[in-house]
C-alpha cells in the first residue's frame, strides 16, 4: 500500500477559513433567510480596474492571431512585466532591484509556501503570534516542526505580538535561521517603521538568517514615513526575500498574479559548508515545478503601471482604506477596544466581556449575522482577538457596522 507524508496528519483538523466556512453553513442551513455579511476572509469584492480588463481584453485578441498568440511563457515572468515591476515599486522608491531577481507567480500565499522547497529541514524558524496560517502550515507539511501541544508546534519559535508591545515583535535573543515577517500585518493591521524593519536585518545579518518577508499589503501605506520594502532597508538585498501580489491592489484575488524578489547576491550554506545562490535555487524549482502565469493575465497586471491602471488602483485601496476606517470609528464608538485599519485593511479588536475569540464569531454571527475571523486562529497569542476585514461593498460594511453597533451598544 502507498504512504502518505505523516506530517499532514500533525495539522490541526480544518484550516481556519475552511472552519469558519463549515459554521456559517451549518447557521444558514438553519437560518435560511439570514441575510450575513462576510467581513472575514481578505477576499476583494469590487470590479478588475478598467486599465486591467482592457489589457486583457487585448491579450485575448492577441491569443487569437498565430503572429500574436502566446504558448509557453517564460517561468519566470515575461520581461516587460519585471522591467514594470522593478522600476515602479522598487527602483522609484531607492530599492537596487532588477527585473531578473523578479519571479511573476499565481499567488503571494504559494510562494510563501513553495519557497520552502529550497530550504533544508534542520533550520530553526521564528513566526510572530498570531500569524498568517499559511506560514505554519506549509513548515508542518514540509516536515519543519514536531507535533502541536497547547496551540503551539514544536521546532518552532514563537514571537508574541499584542497590545503590550504594540503588535511588533521583539528581537529574538536566541539565534534563528529562517524568520517570517509581514507588513503591513495580517492579522493585527500593524505597520513597521524603517528603524525597526532595519533591526531586523542587522539581527539577521548578524545571525547568518533569511527575513521572509510579506509585502502584500504595501499598497495600502498611506504614510509617506513607512517603507514599502524591505529592500529601503540598507543591507536587505544580503538577508530577505520580498513576496509581493496584484490581489489586493489589483483585485487579483481570482484572476492571480503575484510576484517574488529574490536577490542574487543572497546565499545559504549547503550540507558540505558551502554557500549557494538561493537565485539559482529558486530559478531550477521555478523552472522544474511552475509553468508561468498566463499571458492575458500577465498583461492585466502590466496595466496596474499605466497612468490609468495607476489612478484606477488608488481608488480602489483608497475606497478599501475609508471602508476600514467606517469600521474603526464605528466599532470604536460602540466601546471596542481598536486596532489596525490604518495603512492596512485589517481591523484587529479585542473581544468584549472577556469571550473567547470563537464564543465572539459565534455570537456575532447568530445575533447580527456578520462573519469576522476569530483571533486564536492565527496562533495562541491571537486568543481575545478579533480580525474584521475592510474587503467589502461600502454598503455591506456600513450595513454589518450598523448591526454591530446597535447589539453591542457601549
């Protein structure tokens, strides 16, 4: 009989989202005229921006015409959408990014996960709790970790984020190999500092580690004094990979296009001692494992840098950031305890009355029929938390923030 990868079994038994999905089923089967409101998962709901479908639009012409039609593309990403994408969100903002260090892929969340095809399994990793899941997840299923006791797997190291330290982690004194960092922060809303971010690399400089670190909210940093990438940071290009993405941006969630900066000067040592190239690492498993993005899509996220992809993409994250600031002075006015929501589309609240993160999503579901995603399922640490996402029509979101108010009046 054929085996399977144990690991998978040390896995919690649903992934968050799909938990949350198998409630809200279960309460619509018995409440079939309840009208919810998904505020939970960071799923986009307003149109392609118009530069973007007229790009595709275009691009399915092209595919129509053997002089234009494209097969195969490069794996790597085609070139005049790296060229776009290192000049406009790395070189303008002072970052030396080139095209060739830019891998164009179908999804931030996949290549946050694939990249740990090119690590070994003896390195020692620091997540902040709470946490993207997918962070876990994918080191559990590589074989990273031991099993999970008390909400934590063992292996990994655990950096707690929360009021107290204002949801940025503190430095680790023991020495770590890999580290996950994502800003703005998905769960909390955080954001990071340059002076903080440059911690980082100088810890990880001096440690011999790798930053991972998660851009796919940059686009929504509305203050000029926070960096967008870690490569603003002197001497990142020596100790980080950048995982970028068109889905929340772009509204690409379903189209899918994304992007990962790899820096060729970057290396890791190999069993024998030596030091390896991660470039040309992650440029084979590309090669090996991953067709390409398709072109029409490709062509759709070359649109974003056009002037009118440019304009067309800042209404979008501008009307995503007033709906998450509806949701703050709303949920702040009813007597919730706030966080996030600023530079960010997440919005981070501790549950009222001391309910526990599940009891709170319970509650709120059946009473005003509005979904968020419970804090614990982003680690231990998230337990008494809350996310609300600002993914959303204005008119759901001013809808759910009126049912909220009037059950949960200060």
């Amino acid at each position: 009989m054929a085996t399977i990868n144990d690991n998978y079994l040390k896995l919690k038994a649903g992934y968050l989202f799909p938990e949350i999905a198998r409630r809200v089923n279960t309460f619509v089967e018995s409440n079939p005229d309840a009208k919810i409101i998904k505020l939970g998962i960071g799923d986009v709901t307003e149109p392609l921006p118009e530069a973007c479908r007229t790009a595709m639009i275009k691009a399915v012409e092209d595919m129509g015409d053997r002089s234009s039609f494209k097969g195969y593309g490069p794996e790597q990403g085609y070139g005049w959408l790296r060229e776009k994408i290192a000049t406009q969100d790395f070189q303008a903002r002072g970052c030396d990014i080139d095209a060739s260090e830019i891998f164009v892929s179908d999804g931030a969340k996949c290549d946050s996960g694939n990249i740990l095809d090119i690590f070994g399994k003896n390195n020692k990793i620091a997540v902040t709790d709470p946490v993207y899941p997918v962070y876990v997840d994918t080191n559990v299923m590589a074989g990273h970790t031991g099993e999970n006791k008390d909400g934590e797997y063992e292996g990994l190291v655990y950096l707690p984020i929360s009021a107290d330290n204002n949801f940025l982690a503190d430095i680790p004194t023991e020495k770590v190999d890999l580290i996950y960092l994502c800003f703005p922060n998905n769960p909390t809303g955080a954001t990071a500092t340059k002076e903080y971010l440059k911690a980082w690399v100088d810890y990880a400089k001096a440690n011999d580690s790798i930053i991972f670190f998660d851009a796919a909210y940059e686009a929504f940093i509305t203050d000029d004094s926070l960096p967008h990438s870690i490569y603003e940071i002197e001497g990142a290009k020596d100790c980080a990979i950048e995982f970028r993405s068109f889905s929340k941006n772009a509204g690409f969630t379903g189209t899918r296009c994304a992007f990962t900066v790899v820096p060729k000067q970057l290396t890791a040592k190999a069993a024998d001692g030596s030091e390896v190239e991660l470039w040309k690492l992650w440029n084979r498993r590309q090669s090996t494992k991953f067709n390409g993005v398709s072109y029409i899509v490709q062509r759709g996220a070359e649109a974003v840098y056009s002037e009118a992809g440019k304009a067309q993409i800042k209404a979008l994250v501008d009307f995503y950031l007033e709906n998450a600031k509806i949701i703050c002075d709303k949920l702040t006015s009813a007597g919730f305890e706030v966080y996030g929501g600023i530079n960010a589309p997440y919005i981070w609240l501790k549950t009222p009355h001391n309910l526990s993160s599940w009891d709170f999503f319970d509650k709120l579901l059946q009473t005003t029929n509005v979904v968020g995603t419970p804090g614990s399922g982003f680690g231990a640490a998230g337990e008494g938390y809350f996310r609300i996402s600002a993914f959303n029509s204005r008119e759901n979101v001013e809808e759910a923030m009126k049912r909220i108010t009037e059950q949960f009046k200060a």
